[in-house]
C-alpha cells in the first residue's frame, strides 16, 4: 500500500472554515456592490501574465517577490497587484474605451514574501480607478473618499477615519528647503512617525540630512540643518481641523510652486469631498501621510480604524500622473484606491472586531420521516423559485440527528415531511430557534420564512 499524503496547505495562504468563508463572502459583495454603486465597471485580469510584460517597471524587492516561472518557451509570472494589468489593459484597450475610464476589480494577487501573521503571499484586493485621457479633473480625488466612505459604513464600521494628504506639498517643501534628493528617504523616516514618535523622527531626519554632506558641516552650516529639520517638524507638527491646516500651511509662506499647486489641490480636494457627502469628522488632512509607493504625484490616502490604529491602514491609495508610461507614450493619470480584504478579514477575525457565527446559508433544511424523497424534492424546489435558500437532508438517519445537524448549522427552520402530510398536502415547520412546531400549508411556509429576510 502506497503511503498516503499527510494533506496541508502552503504556508502565507488563506483557507477559511465555511462559517469564516460566509462571512468573507459578504464583505467582498458589500464592498462590490459598493463600487457598482458609483457606475465603476468591473474588469477581471488574468492571474498569470506575460513576465515581460508584468515587469516591465518592476525592480528592487518587488522583483524579488514575483512568482516567475516558464512553461514550454513562455516566460509567465503571476500578478503581483491589480494595477499593473490595468496600465497593461487601458494601453491595450486604448481604442475601445471611454475615458475617464472608471474600473473596479476585485481578485487574487500573488507575492512570495515571508509569510507572516495575517499577511499572505496569496490575498485578495478590492481596487477602484479612475484613469484619465491626458489630464483627470482633482475633483475625482474627491470621489474616491466617499466611496471609502460607504464602503466601510456598509460593512458595518462606524469609527474610522480617512486620512488625506498631498504628495505636491511635500515635494514642494522638501524642494524650498534644498533637500530634494533626500526626498525620498525623508518621506521614508516621516511615514514611521506613528511607530516611532516626533522625537525619534527628528533624530532620524539629522542624521539623514548629515550624512548627505560631504564634509564636515561648520557651526552656521549645522544651524541651516536644524532650521530645516525645524521646518519639517513645524510642517509635520500642525494641528486643527481641515481648514485650519491649509491656512497654516498657507502661513508658512513657502514660495515654491509645486507646493502651491498641492496646496491648491488639497483646498479643492477637501470641497468636494464634502459635497460628495462625507461627513467632516470622517476625513482629515494628515501632512504625516506619505505612501512609500513612488508611482504616487498627488493625493495620498490611508484610511484607519480609530480604535484599532496598530491594525495600520485599511485601504489607501493615492494620485498617479503616469499609468501605463512604461506601455504607451500617451499621458494617463489616474487615482485609486485598494483593500486588502484578505489581510484585513484575518486581522479583524483576530481582534475579535467581527465574528464569523453563521454556519450555513440555508434559510430551511427539508427532510423526510420516511423513504418518500419526492416530496422532499419537490418542496425543496418550490422554495427555491421562490428565492429561499433550501438544502435537504435526505441520509438514512433518524429525525433527531436531522434535527441536530440543522442545529449545527443554524438553520432556522426545519420543513419535516411525513405520511401524514404528504396525505394532508401539509408540512411539519419547525422553529429551531423556539422550538415551536405547527402544521401548515406549504404557501404558508413561504410567508413565515420570507418574513424572516
């Protein structure tokens, strides 16, 4: 006798019992109904691609952590994110779309990473974007919260708020300030600030701005530093609300254009996504807010739940100028958002923030006191045309163990079938929930359970 396989599942990917994966279910539904909601058209990618043509703009860690690999003379990899194929398909669609193009996506990318708790090589992400022909109107940027907005608020959250901020401000800043080619690392230091705290940013920003000297700095050079990093901390430091914080900005007089364009961004950005119908106690400007991402030109967002900050950020995105400049020479800006729903279903099941109690989505279990199966199958048929989920239980077993395995399941209602009420043209309806049991007639069943939804 061959020995048998032990059966296992790869470490860094998700398998779900079927109470978790009902509930997983619903919150991808909610979230697409959501998109839907905002005339967002949906696009299904594939999962492996050309490699040449996937990696086209990849390098550094994210080359490190595709799956590539050959079959026959193709070169393939798998998907790493969703918007590489959208550059990949708006350049190659180019003539039969209508812009701005507006897609949603929802499905599984792939990254061999080390798998880590609640974070996985295989995940899914939930992607919006809007993508411009040329040029795209700031006042989609303000769209994109209220979809947050709903989205989140439909999957039952209340406590969250949705953090904005500017990329043109920050590269303006650091641009006044001389300090243009250490940009990206300084995003890099502020972008911790949450984990680290203000004092330890600063450290960290002197010893970046130091070590870019090449000789050692004299005392009214050193001052200069500090005055920068003073500036970056003011700039990072500034308190209020929405409004406030652009008049501060305004007030630090900073006569750099790139800076003014942002600034005149967020202002705008801020407008609107009010009229779009978010509340103001929902979103706020965070000039702490970078996104490492270095595709993002203009508008960031984080989105964070308020109780459970340590969770990080539950969907983000953000403003790019250039989508598919690495396909096409035309000019195709675009924002976006994306939710990691397969890292955020593990870290919300973890912190016990939403539980996973149903067992079944079957509104009525029908069975039979006897070997008459018919009936059973005809009934169960009937409640389906009539759009209640049915599942039958037709197993030699006694009636109390049917009634245990429903129990199990948490189905409410049990149709029971005997000699009886075939005779009689009834059903047996019992309420696992009261444990009530009444005779009625089956159109009667329609009310009672139809009643429940």
């Amino acid at each position: 006798m061959e020995d048998r396989v032990k059966p296992k599942t790869l470490p860094g990917f998700m398998e779900l019992l079927p109470n978790e994966q009902i509930l997983f279910n619903k919150m991808k539904e909610k979230i697409e109904k959501t998109y839907q909601k905002y005339g967002f058209l949906p696009l299904d990618t594939p999962i492996i691609e050309d490699a040449k043509v996937l990696l086209a703009k990849a390098g550094g860690e994210t080359e490190k952590q595709i799956y590539r690999f050959e079959k026959g003379e193709n070169d393939l990899a798998l998907r790493f994110d969703l918007t590489v194929p959208l550059a990949k398909y708006v350049t190659q669609y180019y003539d039969k779309l209508s812009f701005p193009f507006k897609r949603y996506q929802i499905g599984k990318v792939y990254r061999g990473e080390k798998p880590q708790r609640g974070r996985y090589r295989e995940f899914y992400q939930c992607d919006v974007d809007i993508i411009g022909d040329g040029k795209l109107s700031i006042i989609n940027d303000a769209e994109l919260p209220a979809i947050i907005y709903d989205t989140f608020k439909n999957l039952g959250f209340d406590d969250f708020t949705i953090c904005i901020n500017n990329r043109k401000i920050l590269n303006g800043l650091f641009a006044s300030l001389g300090l243009t080619e250490e940009s990206a690392e300084i995003l890099r230091i502020i972008d911790k600030i949450d984990k680290i705290g203000k004092e330890a940013v600063r450290a960290e920003l002197a010893k970046e701005i130091e070590n870019k000297s090449e000789q050692e700095l004299e005392n009214d050079q050193k001052l200069d530093e500090m005055k920068k990093i003073d500036k970056i901390m003011e700039f990072i430091s500034i308190e209020g609300n929405n409004e406030g914080k652009i008049e501060a900005l305004k007030n630090m007089n900073i006569e750099n254009d790139i800076f003014q364009e942002g600034l005149r961004e967020i202002e705008q950005l801020t407008k609107f996504i009010k009229i779009f119908g978010v509340p103001e106690n929902y979103y706020k400007i965070d000039l702490t807010i970078a996104r490492g991402l270095d595709y993002y030109t203009g508008t960031v967002y984080e989105t964070f739940l308020n109780q459970y900050r340590n969770l990080g950020s539950i969907c983000s995105g953000g403003r790019y100028d250039n989508l598919a400049g690495f396909y096409t020479d035309r000019q195709m800006p675009g924002v976006g958002i994306s939710i990691g729903l397969s890292r955020l279903f593990f870290q919300l099941i973890d912190n016990n923030i939403i539980t996973a109690d149903e067992q079944s989505i079957a509104d009525v279990l029908v069975v039979s006191m006897s070997d008459e199966y018919e009936k059973v199958a005809e009934i169960a048929s009937k409640l389906r045309e009539n759009g209640i989920n049915a599942q039958v239980n037709i197993e030699d077993q006694k009636l109390g163990k049917k009634f245990k395995y429903a129990d199990n399941l948490n189905v409410k209602y049990v149709i029971v079938i005997g000699e009886d009420e075939i005779k009689n043209n009834v059903v047996s309806l019992k309420n696992m929930d009261t444990g009530e049991q009444q005779t009625i007639a089956l159109e009667d069943v329609l009310k009672t359970v139809n009643n429940r939804h």
